[in-house]
C-alpha cells in the first residue's frame, strides 16, 4: 500500500470474494498490476479496495482508461498504456507509480516481461 499509495490493497481472489459475498454496493474494486511481492513465488493481481466516495474519486471515463491502462501495461504495451494513463488525473497514486515504474525503465519493456513488477520490500 504504501508504494503505490493507496489505503487498502487485495489479491484478486479476496477481490472476488468480496464482491461475490458482500452486498454492499459501497465498495469497489480497481486492478492495480501484477506483482511478485515478497516472500511468493508467483506474481498475483492486485486490486486497490476503497469506497464509492473514496479515495479513488474517478470519473467513469477516467476508471475506464485506468482499466486498459493496466492491462496493457501487463501485456507489455507501454506507449499504448501511457496514452490511457494520461486520462487519469495526475493525482492518482497508483497512475504515478505506473508511470514512475515505465520511466524507470525509459519507456522501455524490460527483456523477458512477465507483466510483473518485483517488490523487493513492503
């Protein structure tokens, strides 16, 4: 949560379940990337959890291009995923920590993308 700034952060199974179980219609759900997080073996989807009036505040429009930005970010298109992210204000954490991890890397798919970004630490 804290790299990407956010206040909650699920696997995409506890995202699922959440939604599958729950009714309240509050909550929502927004896939954040695949990551290969400390002490795992395989990369897992995880998803930003927070309120209809919480911290995410994006227009449809905006969570739709957030969307395909983060899928094709995984499959390894970048340019196409930084033309999305540019929809999504400025403020978003998450969209800055895409577009900090892409310019890390000078735009430029790293050899042997797997779609997951390594975290070394919490």
């Amino acid at each position: 949560t804290k790299q990407l700034g956010v206040s909650a952060l699920v696997d995409e199974a506890t995202a699922e379940s959440v939604q599958q179980f729950t009714r309240d219609s509050r909550l929502r759900f927004r896939r954040c990337g695949r990551f290969l997080l400390p002490g795992l073996s395989e990369p897992v989807d995880v998803d930003q959890l927070s309120t209809s009036s919480g911290e995410c505040g994006l227009t449809a429009h905006q969570m739709e291009c957030f969307d395909m930005a983060v899928k094709e970010f995984t499959a390894g298109h970048w340019a196409q995923s930084r033309r999305l992210l540019s929809e999504v204000p400025y403020e978003d954490s998450v969209r800055r920590f895409l577009r900090t991890f892409m310019d890390g890397h000078n735009q430029k798919v790293p050899k042997n993308w797997d779609g997951a970004i390594r975290v070394d630490s919490k």
